[in-house]
C-alpha cells in the first residue's frame, strides 16, 4: 500500500508568474549559450561523487522543464 502525502498548492499572481517563467528561461538561455569555462565552472560547482557535468546538464533540463510547465499553466488559465 503506498502512502500519498497530500498536495500543497501555492497561489501565486500571474504576473508573478509570468516573471519567474521569463526569469527561468532567460537563466537557461544564459546558461546554454555561456562560455566553456562557465560551464565548467557550473559543473565543478555542481560536483558530487563525480557528476558535475551530469548535474550541469539536468540542471538545465529541469530549468527547461519548469519553464515549459509555467508557460502552459498560464496558458490553461488563459482559456478558462
């Protein structure tokens, strides 16, 4: 039987979220485009047990997933 912890919503303004969506992509866009030694700099900062560039680049993905995520609930809250 598995145990299911109840959901926590938070409420925030559209506008607010509309700011974090821009913010999270912007961010990406940075990191996707910066230099060698950024990368670098953000794989060692990342570092674990030897996974800095795996973290790097998950890093990355989950940015590009919450983006995603923000952009469609703004727009299902657009069509209600």
């Amino acid at each position: 039987m598995s145990h299911h912890e109840p959901v926590h919503r938070v409420h925030l303004d559209r506008d607010d979220v509309d700011d974090l969506a821009r913010l999270l992509r912007r961010v990406e866009d940075w990191l996707r485009h910066a230099g060698a030694d950024t990368r670098d700099d953000l794989a060692e900062f990342l570092n674990g047990p030897g996974n800095g560039v795996l973290a790097a680049t998950g890093l990355l993905h989950a940015l590009d997933h919450h983006t995603l995520q923000l952009h469609q609930l703004l727009r299902e809250q657009d069509t209600q």
